[in-house]
C-alpha cells in the first residue's frame, strides 16, 4: 500500500476551511429564508389592510351616493339673504336696474348654490370626521345653518357623549361609529381581528377598525387636496374646475381674494398655459376638449347645474402603512372652531390629504405624500 493511499484512509474529519464554508451557507440560507418569511408576513399584513380599507369604502361609498337624490327643504330665502349665498348684491343690483329676468335667474342660482351646501351640510353631519364638526366646547350640539339634523347626527351626539371625554374622541373611532350605525349589515362584514380599540397610553377609547400592524384605520370624508388618485382630480385639475366655475357664477373672479387667485394661477401653469390674464386663460379652458372632458367627468354630484364652487370627491380611507405614522395632514380631533367643511373647497382644507402643502410645479411635489399609506384610492398607494 502506498504512503499516499494511507494517508488518504486516516482521513476521518473535515478542515476548517469546510466548515466555515459549510456554516456561511447555511447562515445564508436562513438569512434567506427569514427575509422571504418577513415579506410574506408584510404582504400578508398589507392584503388583509387593504381588504378591510374595501369593506369600509364600501359602506362608506354606499352613504356618500344616496345624497346626489336627497331632499332638502330650504327656507324661502329673501333677496337680500340669497345675495349673501351669492357673495354681492347681484339680485338687488338687477332690481335696480329694472332687470327682473336676471333678477330670477339669480335668485334660481343662489338657492341651487344653497341646496348644493345643504347637501354638504347633511354628509358633516351624518359622516363627520371629528367632534369639532358636532359639538362645542361645550359639549353643545352645532347648529346647521342649511338643513335640519339628522338621526344618525342625533345618534352619534349621544354615542360621543356618553364616553368618559368625548372631545378627546379621535377620527378612528367616529369612523367605526359611522360604519357600524350607517348600514345595518355592516356588522356581518368585519372578522374580530380587524377590530380593535383606541388606546395611546394617555386614553382607553371605543372600538376602531385596525390594519395588519394594529394601527387605527382613519378617514377623510373629503380630500380635495390628494396628490393623485383614481377616482377623483388631482389637486391642478381641481382647481381649474372650481376657477371655471367661479369664472361663470354671477359674483365672477372679482369676487375671491389674493390667496385664491393664486392658487388658481399655480393651477393654471401646471397646465403650461401662458402667463396671460386669469380671465384670458378661463376662455382658453372652454376651448381646451382635455378640459371639458375633465369637467364632464368630475362635475360634483351634489351639484348637478355646476353653480358652487367644488368638484367630485369621494371619501378617502387610510392606513398608517407599515411605519405606524400618518405622514399627511388629518382633521385635527380637537377643533372646536364653528365647521367650515360644508365647503370642502375652501384654502385649509385643500391641504388636507397632503403632507406639505406645497407649490404644484414643485418637482418634490408627488414625493410629499405618505407612500406607504394604504388607501382605497388606489393610485396614491405605494
């Protein structure tokens, strides 16, 4: 037998070499094998998240359609009350000027513009998105100013106050209350996990739907100033609608202050219109077939005739995403200011849906919104 060959049979174990060799690939294996687990669990986080954002969306769509065919009964309005709906003395105007034709076509405009807000007023009330919009300081309901109170606004009234601090009651919970009264079958459509109450460590609260982390699931009744989003116009195309409409209402540009202009001009730029006269550039819309197709499709249903400023919303619900952090502005839950979300459209609250406010042609303007954010618009989710 050659030396060699017994050497090769008193061989018995490995080297080191093929152990560390041996150890990296197994390490490498399990390093693997836990970032495909964790991102199954992610996935699987995400799917359920956006499951349960569905089911409320569709309750929540449910409630936001049937108000398009809602009544309302208006007041008969006086000339000089229907000249404060319209914001001048336009009617009082055509009076004096013998006018009486213009006269009654104003006065037909203000009380559509007031049923229109009724409308508006009447979604607060029966969706609101934090107690500011139902009560005072005081604990004292808020009076609408166009229509009369509802019973689920009377309900929600009751199931806030008789909490231990019903100003500390956030977004999420009056999202659960609004789900769960709104629709009788609601409750059949949600599983016991997604499902879960309001705690912060400083307040134990009432119940609130829950995404795939645990975190509260919020929602915005109006959103107007999304950044993008499948079903309704981005913040540009928006106000191009509402400057249109401002354009042709019987109070006209003239009527709104500096800050509004201005946004509409930034509207108008991010369309690359010249830089003529806001009043120049409005005529150019009505010749722009992009535009009324625009308008055409996101006309606002509680606002057939296109007389008050708006365009269509639909209700944005939201998860925080997988960093538990909201990272885009929110009603805030301890404004006890008199409501102004009967106009969606006013300056404060185009910001809301948007982390920053922040000039349109910013090129960082798509990357301020919350991207992991989970939504039923879908193409704001990241």
């Amino acid at each position: 037998m050659s030396a060699r060959f017994r050497h090769q049979q008193e061989r018995r174990g490995f080297t080191l070499v093929e152990l560390l060799t041996v150890i990296i690939i197994i390490a490498l294996l399990a390093t693997l094998g836990l970032a495909v687990q964790r991102a199954s669990v992610e996935s699987a986080r995400r799917s359920r998240t956006q499951t349960t954002i569905t089911k409320i969306d569709h309750v929540l769509s449910a409630i936001y359609e049937k108000y398009q065919y809602r009544k309302v009964a208006l007041p008969d309005y006086s000339d000089a009350q229907l000249d404060g709906i319209l914001g001048d003395s336009i009617i009082a105007n055509y009076v004096n000027n013998g006018e009486p034709d213009k006269a009654e076509q104003a006065r037909r405009t203000a009380r559509m513009i007031a049923r229109t807000r009724a409308l508006r007023e009447l979604l607060v009330m029966d969706m609101p998105t934090n107690v500011g919009e139902m009560m005072d300081e005081a604990l004292n309901p808020l009076p609408p100013e166009y229509a009369e109170k509802t019973p689920l606004s009377n309900l929600y009234y009751k199931l806030v106050t008789a909490q231990a601090n019903p100003l500390a009651t956030t977004n999420a919970e009056l999202l659960y209350m609004i789900v769960m009264n709104a629709d009788p079958e609601a409750r059949t459509l949600f599983h016991d996990r997604e499902i879960g109450v309001w705690e912060d460590g400083e307040r134990t609260g009432g119940k609130v739907f829950v995404d795939g982390w645990g975190n509260p699931i919020c929602f915005l009744r109006w959103a107007p100033g999304l950044v993008d989003s499948d079903r309704q116009p981005n913040l540009s195309e928006g106000l191009l609608i509402q400057c249109f409409q401002r354009a042709h209402s019987e109070a006209g540009l003239a009527s709104l202050d500096p800050e509004v202009l201005n946004l509409y001009d930034m509207a108008f730029t991010a369309w690359e219109y010249p830089s003529d006269s806001l009043d120049a550039r409005v005529t150019m819309l009505e010749q722009d077939q992009k535009f009324r197709d625009l308008l055409d499709r996101y006309g606002d249903p509680l606002d057939p005739m296109g007389v008050a400023d708006g365009w269509y919303l639909t209700p944005l619900v939201y998860s925080w995403g997988p960093d538990g952090e909201p990272g885009m502005r929110s009603p805030n839950d301890a404004l006890f200011s008199p409501s102004c979300c009967v106009n969606p459209f006013m300056i404060p609250y185009i910001q809301l849906g948007l982390q920053d406010f922040a000039d349109l042609n910013s090129e960082t303007y798509d990357d301020q919104y919350a991207k992991d954010n989970i939504t039923n618009h879908s193409a704001v989710e990241n």
